[in-house]
C-alpha cells in the first residue's frame, strides 16, 4: 500500500517536473531566438575572439621566429607539406585508377580459353582460366 | 512490517544495483558504436571508403550498389548506431551492397577543404572506385543532412558517371524561408563574423557547432536527455540506446574552415544554391541537371533543418521520377531514433528497391 502511494507520490512529481521544464523550454526557446540573445552572444564572443586572433597571431609568429632560428619547418610549411602529399595522393589514386582500367580493358580484349584453344593458342598444362582479383 | 520489508527489500536492491551499474557505464565508457563489419576499401586524406560485409549470398542480392554519404561535422557511426538499431544493418539484410564514404576528421591542413573539394575531388573518386570494386557502372547514393546537399551538389554536376538513384535525408537546400530556419538566425552576418571565427580556429571547432545545435531548443539538449535518462535509469535497455545517441552525440568533429564559410555565406545568407548562382570550383550548380531518380525524405519535427529547406526541391531538379516523404520525426530521430525501422527504413527501402536493379 506505501509502495503504491509512493509510486503515485513519484508520478505526480515527475509530472510537475515534466510540465515544469516544458514551460521552461518555451521560455528559453523565445529567449535563444530572440534578436536580444544573439546580440548578446555577439557581443560577447567578438572581442573574445578578436583577442585569441590577436593572441594567436603573436604566438604564430614567435613561434616562427624560433623555429626558423632552429632551422626547423614552421606551422605554414607543414601544413603546406601535407597539402602537397594530397594531391599527389590524389594523382595516385588517378593513376591507379586508369591502371586499373587498363588491365580490365586489356582482359577484356584478350580472346575467351576455348577461342584460344580453337586457334591453338592454348598452352598445355597450364588452366586458361583468368581470375580476377 | 516484516513481511513486507522481506519482500520488498531485494527487488529494491536489485533495482538500485541496475541503477548504479548503469549509472556507472553511461558516465565512465563510451558505448560500442558502429560495429557491423566492413572493410576498407579506398582512402584519400581523411577519407575513407567501405564496403560492408553482404549478409546475403550475392544472387540474392540486388546488383546495384548503394553508398551512403554523411555530414562533415558528425560521425558517420550514426547510420550503423548498435546492433538492432543499425541503418546499415537493415540495408544488408535487405540484400543492397552497402558502401559508406566515411569524411574523416579535419586537422588544420585541411582548412582550405570547400563543399566543391568535396563534392568534385572527393566523391567522384571514391564513386570510381566503388564502380570498379563492385563491378556496376550504376549506383545509388543517399545522403543525409550536409551529405545530403555533397549528394546534391555532385549530382547536380555529375550527372552522367552512373547515378541511379539519389535519397537525401533532412537536406539543407533552401534558405528562402529565412525566419523559419533558427540556425539561420543565429548565422546572420551581423551576428557571427565567419572569417573571424576561422582566423582564429582555422577550422570550425566541434564544440562550437554543438553549442550552435543544442542552443535550438536548449532545456530538451541541456537538461531534457538527463532525465530521460535518469527517470530509465533501472532499465538497461533504455540506458543502452541513450548512451549509444550520447556516445555519438558527444564524439562531434570539426568542419573544414573553407567549407563552413561557404556554407554560412553561400547557403545559409546567399541561397545560391536555389537561387542557382552557387559557383563550385567554377562549376555553376544548376538543380535542373540532377536527372536521377529522386527521394526527399523530411523529418516533420526537424528542428535543425525543418521542411521548408527541402519540400521545394522537385520543384526545382531535372528528375522526371521524384517523390517527397514526411515522416514524423527529428533531424536525427528520423532515422535513428527507436521507431525509425517501423517507419522511415522500410518506407525507403520499398522506394530503393525498385530502382536497385
């Protein structure tokens, strides 16, 4: 009997809770769309990241300065590196591409075993048989 | 009451051990997600390609292979999320050959990475390369949310290499309808300066697009999923589907900086796309030249990419054979959500499957 007024106890407060946070999110929705919400992000975040811009530019270019006095590659030239390796990965894939192409073409082409065979182009002991990868 | 303690006491102590024990899985681990076996078959960059192992024997399957394309700033585990709540598993033991083009995570060697790099340098050879592999000069593709407009921009501007079908899922296409679109607001030039944020970051951080994501409806993202799950905590078959959508949820990647601008500046401001002035690597998109066959499938309760993004869209494509499916449901509950293989993957794969062969 306590059980279940307990479990009825739980229901009704889940049951505010719920219709509680419903209204809240009605609330909150109008706020976060409102034109008052964004400019207050806006306001917020400019000089925020108008800072870490001014910051990480100074940082970058220290952090040149010294590598460059280690003679070692800086950020720009690692990036710029790992740019080039894409493409010629992308030239790869290109090639690779048209080899395989090539090869599926050329087995094409090649005469069917039994019209080998016909023109006694078959060579004994070994299966004519092509098997594709 | 003695009798009644003695009955009631170790059913409550089972409960609350279920409760603590999954209190302790969903706030130390990170559920298994993306478990059907699959097998790399191709990689540029980031990217990769997969095939997924079939299910069923290759006569029974249907010839023309389908890849699926999702978007830059999630991981794609969601259309594989856990074993009985898998897109991809559906789709094999539906007997299509299933291929996903997975983006991969950006690091700031690929800031310079547009939609055009992905949709023209990307795509199509990851598209050479099924057709090779699987053998079928035909395929189909179906893109969800930013996959979904990378599905469009490429068939828009490839609409000869083979494509049979297209299928977009909560597609971000049309910004005409400005006031309805809540991230648009939040976009607007005067509110986010886009070439600042990247100045900064180079690319566009994960936890900054969450945040732009969950401040659409704030208490439900906040505070709404906590006490769903609490108020579950005892069963752990709730608690395991929660902690797979929070596993994925949490694990957000950052989108490519060139990218992002042109989608906040091109899309979101420009509606270039609809408009047909977007440019991609001097390529002008022109819908008119999507000729496959088409379905648009919208989330009724999409929040992040609501209706009126996409329902025009047959409006506008070449496509002779097209068709729109509403189904109720949000951006990501549509298709991962627990009543998704009830509704939205049969419906689709009664569309796909008669254009699979």
């Amino acid at each position: 009997m306590s059980s279940e007024t307990s479990k009825g106890l739980l229901e009704r407060v889940r049951g505010m809770r719920d219709s509680m946070m419903e209204d809240l999110a009605k609330v909150t929705l109008a706020w976060t769309s409102s034109d008052g919400f964004q400019t207050i992000n806006a306001v917020i975040s400019k000089p925020t990241l108008l800072t870490a811009a001014i910051f990480r530019k100074a940082t970058e270019s220290a952090m040149a300065d010294v590598l460059a006095k280690l003679n070692l590659p800086s950020r720009e030239d690692v990036l710029a590196l790992s740019q080039r390796l894409t493409r010629i990965e992308m030239a790869l894939d290109d090639v690779g591409a048209g080899m395989d192409q090539l090869r599926r073409s050329s087995q094409q082409q090649r005469p069917a075993p039994r019209e080998r065979e016909n023109h006694g182009g078959g060579r004994p002991g070994k299966s004519p048989t092509v098997k594709e990868g | 009451m003695p009798t009644s303690d003695a009955s009631v006491t170790p059913g409550l102590l089972s409960r609350l051990s279920t409760m603590a024990a999954n209190l302790v899985k969903v706030t130390t681990t990170k559920a298994p997600i993306g478990q059907t076996p699959r097998q790399a078959i191709w990689t540029l960059n980031k990217a990769t390609l997969f095939r997924y192992t079939p299910v069923v024997p290759a006569e029974k399957r249907h010839p023309v292979p389908l890849l699926l394309v999702f978007a830059l700033m999630n991981k794609s585990a969601i259309l594989d999320l856990r074993p009985g709540n898998s897109f991809v598993e559906f789709l094999l033991q539906k007997g299509y050959d299933v291929y996903l083009l997975d983006w991969g995570t950006p690091g700031p060697e690929d800031a310079q990475l547009g939609l055009g790099d992905y949709a023209l340098e990307y795509m199509p050879r990851a598209i050479r390369k099924l057709k090779s592999f699987s053998g079928s000069d035909q395929f189909n593709l179906l893109g969800w949310c930013i996959g979904a407009m990378l599905c469009t921009l490429y068939s828009s501007l490839r609409p000869s290499e083979g494509l049979k079908s297209l299928i977009l899922l909560t597609a971000p296409l049309d910004f005409t309808e400005h006031d309805k679109i809540s991230l648009a607001k939040m976009t607007e030039e005067r509110y986010l300066d886009v070439d600042l944020v990247l100045q900064v970051y180079g690319n566009m951080p994960a936890g900054l697009i969450d945040y732009g994501a969950k401040m659409l409806k704030p208490v439900e993202n906040f505070v709404g999923g906590y006490t769903r799950l609490f108020d579950n905590l005892d069963n752990t078959k709730v608690v395991d589907s929660w902690h797979a959508m929070n596993t994925w949820v949490s694990d957000a990647i950052p989108l490519a900086g060139a990218a992002y601008r042109q989608f906040i500046v091109d899309l979101y401001r420009g509606n270039k796309l609809v408009k047909g002035t977007l440019i991609v690597r001097g390529e002008r998109v022109d819908l008119k030249q999507l000729r496959a066959s088409l379905l648009n499938v919208i989330g009724e309760d999409d929040h992040i990419t609501p209706p009126c993004q996409s329902e025009n869209l047959l409006d506008l494509v070449g496509s002779t054979d097209k068709e729109i499916l509403r189904l109720p449901g949000g951006h990501i509950g549509l298709m991962a959500g627990s009543g998704a293989y009830k509704v939205a993957w049969p419906k689709i794969d009664a569309w796909l499957s008669q254009r699979s062969s």
